[in-house]
C-alpha cells in the first residue's frame, strides 16, 4: 500500500468505505432481483466480487478485520 502512496489509516478508511458499499449493494440487490435482467445480474455478480477481493488486499495490508469478519463479508457477496 505504501507503493501507492496510502498511510494505514487511508488504507483502513478505505477498506470501511468499501465495506459499507459492498452491504449496501448486497440489501439493493436483494430488494430488486426480481426486477433485474440478466445480464444486471451478472454486473452486479462481478462487481460485488470485485470488491471483496479489494477488501480481503486491503486486509493483508490493515490486519483491520479478523479472518473471521472476512469470511462473514464474503457470504455477502453475490452468487
């Protein structure tokens, strides 16, 4: 994180931004799947795990969240 010029403190705002987006998606997914198309669905599908595998890096780096706050993070994301 340093090669990008980020302090820890960035680095862990960053991860509970993120974090709060990704629970966030999850509520507006459920909410309105019903109503999504398919090819949304698979939108949705690709950016939620992108953004677990940028908060599971951005741990590495923080050691912010246990392994098992991860692991419970990542039953949010969509499949």
């Amino acid at each position: 994180m340093r090669q990008f010029g980020l302090t820890y403190d960035d680095a862990v705002d960053i991860q509970k931004i993120m974090t709060t987006g990704l629970k966030l998606q999850r509520k507006f997914y459920d909410a309105n799947r019903s109503h999504m198309s398919n090819s949304e669905k698979i939108v949705v599908k690709i950016k939620s795990k992108r953004a677990m595998k940028k908060i599971a890096y951005l741990n590495n780096f923080t050691k912010a969240r246990s392994k098992s706050e991860i692991r419970e993070l990542g039953k949010l994301v969509v499949e």
